[in-house]
C-alpha cells in the first residue's frame, strides 16, 4: 500500500448542516502560504505564495502508495504546512475550536479548591505529577497533565448530560503554588462522584507566529483520556449540526470491576508464521447480509471471527480504532447523493481511547463499556489462535495545521506536540496538516506510554505504523541538550528540523523496550515528504516493513510486464536484495499485492484506470499509475474470454502472495473477490463501496473463496513457505522451461522454483506471465510423480485439486500422459504448485 490515511477532498457542494464546508481541490504543487492542507477539512485561506513549494503526484494518497521516489523535494527538505501570516483564525461553522467563541461554561460553575460541591468530591489536595492522566487510587482520582506554557489550568468536569448541553458541571482552578510540579499540573479529588466526564481549560500566550495557542476558551481533551466521549452514535451530528460537539474524556470510577479476561494470553505466533488480514472493523459487518447482532461494531466482528478461522488467517490489523471524527469531512456528495465520510479514520483524535463509536454500546457509562469491547475482541480472538495488530497513527493528529480545530494537543503545547517552523507554520511531512513531533521528549515518552498501555492493558499483539518514516525525523528544537539531556558533543551539534535520523530515539526506545520488544512492530517505511526507507528503516532488529516493492513488482509482473524475472524472483525469496545485509530475516518483509486504499484485487484485474467519480471529486482524487490490467474490457463486461483471464490472474496473484517468503498480508474482501466499481481511494465511504458484501462470499459463484482458504490453509501447513532464514541452494533450486536452467532474460516472463519441504517432500511452483501457452519439462524424480495441486487455468473446483473434489481421477487421467512424461502444459498467465508424491500415493 502506502496511501492511507485521510484523502483530498474537492470543493464540495454544502449541504445544509453546518459541519459542511468548502475545501480546496488538490494541486500538482503546494506553494507555502496559497492554501490550506484540508486534512482538517475546515477552510482555505488564499494569498500571495512565496517559492517554496515541491512537485508531487496529483493528490496525497498517490505520494502515501509509496511511489515518493517521483517527489521533487529532497528527503532533508523541510515540508512546511501552509500560513496566512494572520494574527486572527478563521471562523468556521461547526468546528469547535476554529474560533474562540465556542467554547463557554457558566462562572457561577468555576469554583477554588476549597468550595467544590460535595456532590462532585470532598476537598481537593494537591495531586501527583505521574503517572499522566486520570488514575483511579483507593479514595479518588489523581489527574495530571503536561503543559510548559501555561500560566493558568482549570480542571473541568461535566456529568454526561452537562456535557451534551455544552455546559460545564463544575470547574476547579488548579494553584501553580500547589498544583504544579515543572511543566505537570496535577490535582487529586477525593472521593469524586461516579460517571463523571472532564476536559482542562488552559491559558497562556496566544502568538501564532511563535507556535503558541494557548486559548481559555476551549475545553481540551487529555491526551492521557482512556475514553472519549461527544457524540453517541456513529455519524450523527452534535446538537445543532454540530460535527465537532465539545469532547470529554472518561474519569475512571474509584471501584470499577475488573474486566474478566478469562485467562486469555498472547498467542506469541513466529512472525514466520503470521497470515496478516488487513481489516476495517465497521465495514467488516455494517452491510445487512453480515446477519450480526451489532452490525459494523467491535461484537459484530467477534460475531464473524469464525469466518477468518476458516479462511486461515491468524492475525487480524485493524484498520485504525483510535477515536477519531468520522464527521470530519462531512460534506454533501451530489454524486451519491449522500454525505462523505472519514471512514477509513486515519486521523486521531486520542491515541489511548478505542472508537467509542465503534461500540455496540457506545457511550454507555462514559465510554467504559466500549473499552470493554474492544477487550472482548482481543480475548474472543486470542481463543481462535489470532493475535490482533493495530494500525496507529502517530505522524499526524485530526487538528490539522493552523486553521484546524484545538482540540487537544495544540491546546496544552503546541510547539512540542508538533513539528512547527521559526514563524509558526507547521512542517507538514504528513500530507494531512501538521506532523507529530515524535522525537520531542515529551512526546516520545507519551507514545510509548500508549503501546505499553494497549499492550499491557487491551492485550494487544503489535502495531502497524502508519507513515513511520515520520518517526525517524529529527523533532523541532533538535539538538543534544533537548534529547539526551546534555550537551556533551562536538560543536554545533545540531539538526534541522525533520532531517532523517540513522538512530531516532523513539524507534529506539520502542525496539529495546522491555514491553514492546516482544510485541510485533511494522513500519509504512515511507512518508509523504519524500522520505523513503523500504529495506533501510533503523530496524534494531526486530522492524518489519511493509514491502512496497514486492507489492509493485509482483503486480507488475502478473499482468506480463518485461524485465522483471530477476527481481520477482528475489520477492518470492523474502526479498533478499532489501534485508539480507542488515541481518534481517524473510519475516521482516511484509509482503502484499492490495491494501486498504489503492484497487481491490478484483479491481486490479478489471481496470486500467482509476474510477473514483463517486467521491464528487471529478476523478482527480487517488493513485494514477496502479500497475493494473483490465484484461482486454474496462470494468464490467459480458466477454467469457476477459472474465476468464480475470479469474485465473486473480489465483496467479494470490498464489504468488502465499508462496512467497516472508509474511502474506491479504485485504478484507479480496478472498471473494470485492469489488469497489474501480475506486481507488474509497476513504470516504460509508456504505456498500466499503463494507464486505458476506451474500458474494457465501454463494462463491467462481469459487475464488474456496481457492483462498484452501491456499492459505496449505501455507500454514508447508514450513517450505514459512523459512527463517532466506532459502539456500540447499533448498531452493530455479527452473525455466527446462529444469535446473532458469531464464533471466530481460523478455523472459516464466519463473519456476522446486523447494524442499519436510511434510509435502518438495514443491514445484511455475508462474507463465507471457500472452502465449508453454510446456514445462518437471524436475525428474526417480521413485516419485508430481501432484498437480494447483492450476490457475483451471476453472473451480479443478483450480485447487483436494482430495474432496469429485471426479479427481477423471482431472488426473486427462493428464496423465504430460505428467507420467514430467512435462505440464501451462496456458497464458498461468500458475501451477505441484507436490511431489510417491509413485503409488498418486
């Protein structure tokens, strides 16, 4: 993959609510002051341009699929978010935080630490500085927070229903005398009341040119919040067609029952052994024929996890479950006349509370219950033999640059939660507005607070990073004295802002972490600033990669492109060429033809061209160049020929994602063939696009989800597929037309491979990419005949010859002259695997 995250959006019709908004359509170059990054979709601000700017592809998520080698900005060039070099922001309507008006509370309801309603607490006391944010203790609840400029911080409570009304229940002013220790504000409320919510009002300077927004008219959410609340349904809009409501985070109760695990522990699966489904938690039940209880929720996919068990998979990543705004490009779409969505959710809002939203119960008892949920999907699938890996987003946060919402971070310190430039424009090596200052102190230590948490806490099994080459950019103010604590090193020693690192304290601190060592860590080994670091990224031994080049290699080959053979080859090895010489292993590479955004395995076999006219954007949203095939007819079509070349290029992909080296990560919906009509940045849809369409897999009509459990299952079966180590002549031996003489011609498109293995004997595997028919001579055998397992050309069930299918002796007899003669007769693109069989097993 590589795109991801939050998608351009055109300048779209308003609809009547008023979270709608006009946002800018995307440009071939991003001069610095012209616009305003819409990853905040909340407003362009226009004036005259300065010459900074950099070339790029036509829109975000065409730079995230990887394809950053094309940008002209170089990897140490700082990507600056766009400034209108006003003091005043603009008002937006219904975005909180965009304007200083939105935020209000009552004064009768601010009260000093000495008068607070018993009803709320008993007297405050001054608190504890650690650990960060709300803690339950054994007779009340310590709150602490991090903030370097604030002159003054209020703590604000609210009770669910003050909170929807948007007033403030009771808010205590925290003394710097007593409340105070360094940059922490800290305060402890005894005996506090239950399902209670809160939120920090903090004052300081507000100069926009020097990074700081300080603003006592907004309530923050805590960073450190475990669960997020503001509205309780997902897609409904706040009182008033609000799609930015006041949020609050959750106050933990004093007395909480634990969450009944039921002794469930990390299944620990080798990363050898892994089967990666990349999945979209809603969208995985949402659409009526999934038949759940609680269709497009955390229960709705416990509900279905018998179906991954069957298909074979044995570790699910989730697309992101953070809370995010879904309604954060809300916006009338004319097209389909419904309204667009953040659905793919790749803008946080907090890192530590799951997606209330995504919870059967949604804000049930402050957004406890979802927490519950969420821990009942881990236990539920833990019991299945399925680790669970979650896709974070710690490049960039939902409050954009300087126009978006102050929700959070830039509230209680701007500059050091994001990268900002001397005049207080935000680098923007994200795509989406601003970028996280990862390598900061402050922040480093908040990210590995959240894995060790989810970890530790939600029993979670790793993380996908999203944009992680992010993580190795130098923070702002980067030099000795700000990271390691002294200045101890050759004279000016210091680094410009975002410059890559060889050594990024984070990615070190994560790597050699006592608790995320063992937890599995997968880098997006690319950013949108023309960082690009696949095979490269600062690994300590124990990062994955997604592999952007098996992905664009493979599909490239597939569909018969010359020149390919020699580095195809080194994709089904694990990619050698990439890992070997810093002591990686095969598994380090995740390996994968689609993911989440970019075409649909069956879209990549039915377009050569990118078809998102139902995003309202005019097509000019999405990747362009997708190194797809349509086969010979665009998009639907009647033609036998073209529907069959479809369906056996769909098992020559998947067949060569399984028997690759490394670890297969697969999409939701590819193993029956999902269809998005040819859209390739489905990010804002909240519908059939997006959702998995259970009627197509369970009639199975080309029996294309047969052919991929059977696949998937054989992989997890065959330690020839699963190698620790890069396979050796020992094992692996290359073939061509004839055996033992492999053709690495630049217009050869055949590769075959013969690789030992302990429970099948040996394997036979032949990928003909050519528009023409072959005949393969087999490797000789004495003793020994081999089993045609797999053919490509072969229509369901005869694609995958298992010992349940009918009349297999009548498929193997009409073979049997080729095979008893060690030749096969292979059709154009066309694969085979073969399993080498004791003469009288066949």
């Amino acid at each position: 993959m590589g795109m991801s995250v939050a998608a351009p959006f055109p300048a779209a019709s308003s609809a009547s609510s008023p979270c709608s908004c006009s946002a800018p359509r995307r440009l071939l170059s991003y001069p610095l002051g012209s616009v305003v990054d819409i990853a905040c979709s909340v407003a362009i601000l226009c004036q005259s341009s300065s010459e900074f700017s950099f070339s790029s592809p036509s829109d975000r998520n065409s730079r995230r699929m990887g394809g950053v080698n094309s940008a002209a900005v170089s990897k140490n060039q700082p990507v600056l978010g766009d400034s209108s070099g006003s003091k005043r922001l603009l008002t937006v309507r219904g975005v909180t935080g965009v304007t200083s008006d939105s935020a209000s509370s009552l004064e009768k309801n601010i009260v000093d630490q000495g008068n607070v309603n018993p009803h709320v607490c008993d007297k405050p006391q001054r608190g504890r500085p650690l650990p960060f944010g709300s803690t339950a203790m054994s007779n009340g609840v310590n709150f602490a927070v991090h903030s370097s400029g604030a002159s003054a911080v209020s703590l604000c409570l609210y009770t669910e229903g003050d909170l929807e009304k948007g007033t403030i229940t009771k808010e205590i002013k925290l003394k710097p005398q007593v409340n105070k220790t360094g940059d922490v504000w800290h305060i402890f409320l005894p005996e506090i009341a239950p399902n209670l919510l809160y939120g920090y009002r903090v004052d300081g300077k507000f100069s926009q040119e020097e990074g700081s927004c300080y603003d006592p008219k907004r309530i923050l959410v805590d960073p450190y919040a475990k669960a997020v609340i503001s509205r309780g349904l997902y897609g409904m809009l706040g009182p008033g067609g609000n799609c930015w409501p006041q949020m609050a985070g959750m106050v933990p109760p004093i007395d909480e029952e634990e969450f009944d695990w039921d002794g469930d522990s990390p299944p620990r699966i080798k990363q050898k052994d892994l089967i990666i489904y990349e999945m979209h938690v809603r969208g995985f039940t949402r659409d009526p024929s999934s038949g759940v209880e609680y269709p497009g929720t955390y229960l709705g996919l416990v509900e279905k996890l018998p179906h991954l068990k069957e298909l074979g998979v044995n570790c699910i990543e989730l697309m992101p479950t953070h809370e995010f705004n879904e309604l954060e490009y809300y916006a009338y779409n004319p097209v389909l006349q419904d309204h667009k969505m953040n659905f793919w959710g790749y803008s946080t809002i907090n890192f530590f509370s799951p997606m209330t939203r995504y919870a059967a119960s949604g804000t049930n008892s402050c957004g406890r219950d979802a927490i519950k949920e969420f821990k009942t999907l881990v236990r539920e699938a833990h019991k299945l033999g399925m680790e669970v890996l979650m896709d974070v987003v710690f490049n960039h946060t939902a409050e954009g640059n300087e126009m978006g919402p102050t929700v959070s971070f830039r509230g209680f310190d701007n500059r050091v939660y994001y990268m900002i430039a001397p005049k207080g424009e935000f680098y923007n090596y994200s795509g989406c507005g601003n970028t996280f200052n990862c390598n900061h102190p402050v922040v480093r230590r908040f990210i590995i607070d959240c894995l060790r948490y989810w970890v530790l806490e939600m029993h979670v099994d790793g993380f996908r990073f999203d944009l992680a080459s992010i993580l190795t950019r130098a923070s702002s103010l980067w030099d000795r004295a700000n990271v390691f604590g002294t200045s101890d090193g050759p004279e000016g020693d210091t680094v410009t802002t975002g410059t890559p690192l060889s050594e990024p304290p984070l990615v070190d601190m994560m790597s050699n972490d006592p608790v995320l060592r063992d937890v599995k860590l997968i880098a997006e080994a690319w950013d949108t600033g023309g960082l690009y670091q696949v095979g490269s990224f600062p690994h300590w031994g124990v990062w994955s990669e997604w592999n952007g080049q098996f992905r664009d290699t493979v599909r490239s080959f597939i569909k018969g492109t010359d020149g390919l053979v020699g580095l195809f080859a080194q994709c089904l090895c694990g990619s050698p060429h990439l890992y070997q010489e810093s002591g990686r292993k095969p598994w380090h590479s995740v390996n994968f033809v689609t993911a989440h955004d970019g075409f649909t395995l069956a879209d990549l076999v039915s377009y050569n061209e990118k078809h998102n006219e139902a995003n309202g954007e005019n097509n000019n949203d999405g990747e362009s160049h997708n190194a797809s095939w349509n086969c010979g007819e665009e998009g639907d079509t009647s033609s036998l020929p073209v529907l069959r070349l479809r369906q056996r290029q769909l098992r020559n992909f998947m067949l060569a994602l399984m028997v690759s080296q490394g670890v297969p990560m697969m999409t939701m919906g590819d193993e029956y063939a999902h269809t998005k009509g040819g859209n390739n940045n489905s990010y804002c849809h909240d519908n059939s696009i997006n959702y998995f369409q259970w009627q197509k897999k369970d009639t199975d009509a080309e029996g294309f989800y047969r052919f991929c459990r059977l696949l998937v299952n054989f992989r997890r079966q065959s330690d020839a597929l699963r190698l620790g180590e890069f396979p050796t002549a020992e094992k692996l031996q290359w073939h061509g037309l004839l055996p033992n003489t492999p053709d690495w011609s630049e217009t050869s498109r055949f590769v075959a491979f013969s690789l030992v293995d302990l429970e099948a004997k040996e394997l036979y595997v032949a990928f003909n990419a050519s528009h023409l028919p072959v005949v393969v001579s087999l490797p000789e055998r004495p003793g020994f005949k081999w089993y045609p397992l797999v053919d490509t050309s072969k229509g369901a069930p005869f694609d995958f010859l298992s010992d349940d299918v009918n009349n297999r002796t009548v498929v193997l007899a009409q073979t049997a002259n080729f095979l008893n003669a060690n030749l096969y007769p292979m059709l154009s693109y066309s694969s085979i695997l073969f399993l080498l069989v004791s003469e009288d097993e066949f």
